[in-house]
C-alpha cells in the first residue's frame, strides 16, 4: 500500500499561524537587529538566551494550563453549563462564577485555559468576566498564603470584603455591554456536539 505524498503546503496551512504571530515574530526581530546595531552583537546574544532561559521556565506551566484548558473542555457539558452560567442565568450564574474564580488557584497558566472551555461550553460574557474578576481580586489561595501572614488576618478580611461585590458589578456591566454597543461572538469549539440522529 503507497503512502500518501505529503503536501507541503497543506502543511504550512494546518499551521496555527495568524497576523499576530507574524506581527510578533517580525517586531522580534526589529528588535534584536536594533539590539544588535545600537548595543553590539554580544548584547543581543544574551537578550536572546535571556528570552530562551524565560521560555524554558514558564513553558510548563503553559503545557500544563493547556492541558487543564483541554480537560475542562472535554468535562464541562453544554447542556449543564448553560444553565447554571448562561445568560439566563441570572444573578445566580454570577456568584456562582465568583466562587469559581475566587477557588481557583494558580496563575494565568491555569484560570484562562479554563475560563475559556467553560465560555465555550456554554458560559456568557457575564459569568467570564465575573470569573476572571474574582480570581484577580479575590483568590483565597493568595490570601491564605501572603495575604494573612504578611498583612494579618484584619487587613486580609476587610480587603476581601471590600472587594467580594466587584465581580458581580463586573459581571452585571459586562452584560450590558455585550447587550448593547458591542456584540460578543462567541468562538467555535473545536468539539462539535452531535445533532440529534446524526
């Protein structure tokens, strides 16, 4: 049986390479040929092991966000997460994704990945933001590891209060925003769901 005759150009296509990584890769190198003219080839050697070296330290904890990113993609099911974080959810879909997001821990490595499966599974715009609020400005996991021993448990329990409505205020704009100047589309997933009978 004859292999099939690989196409290099159906390759190239298959590539997730859009305007942006380009824009990236040509302002990369603008500046290390800036970095090489003005500072000397030396210096623009170690601005590239420099970004190297940050590569090789935060690329696990990419792989890993992915990874969680795919796994909550596969788990979350349309038919549940809809009606608990849709828009007609409500006000419930809100706090609900306020306690997600404040429960969630790690950095953006994880919470993004995972955001962005549950708002392909169904989640409104309301509930993301909601999410995302309350991961940045709540995030239990910081405040029982820095906040409460650095600042101690007053200041950590007065700031969390001051701050526990901002996800909900952010997830009730967020809506109307989306309800009115702008329109949110939502992106396809890359898992269809099957149709009845198909």
């Amino acid at each position: 049986m004859a292999l099939p005759t690989p196409n290099p150009r159906s390759f190239l296509k298959s590539l997730p390479i859009d305007g942006t990584v380009v824009f990236f890769v040509c302002l990369a190198a603008v500046a290390i040929t800036a970095v090489a003219v003005t500072k000397g080839p030396d210096r623009a050697l170690a601005a590239v092991g420099s970004g190297l070296w940050l590569l090789a330290t935060i690329a696990p904890m990419i792989v890993l966000g992915l990874f969680l990113g795919g796994l909550a993609r596969e788990l979350a099911d349309p038919a549940k997460v809809a009606p608990q974080l849709g828009a007609a959810s409500g006000l419930y879909g809100l706090v609900l994704a306020t306690g997600l997001g404040a429960v969630t821990p790690g950095g953006p490595f994880a919470a993004f990945p995972i955001v962005y499966a549950l708002f392909l599974a169904g989640a409104d715009i309301g509930a993301v933001v909601a999410y995302l609020t309350a991961w940045s400005v709540l995030a239990l996991h910081r405040v029982i590891v820095w906040e409460i021993p650095i600042l101690g448990g007053e200041i950590a329990l007065v700031r969390v209060l001051a701050s526990l409505p901002m996800p909900i205020l952010a997830g009730l704009i967020a809506r109307a925003i989306a309800h009115g100047p702008l329109e949110i589309v939502r992106p396809v997933a890359a898992r269809k769901l099957k149709e009845p009978g198909s």
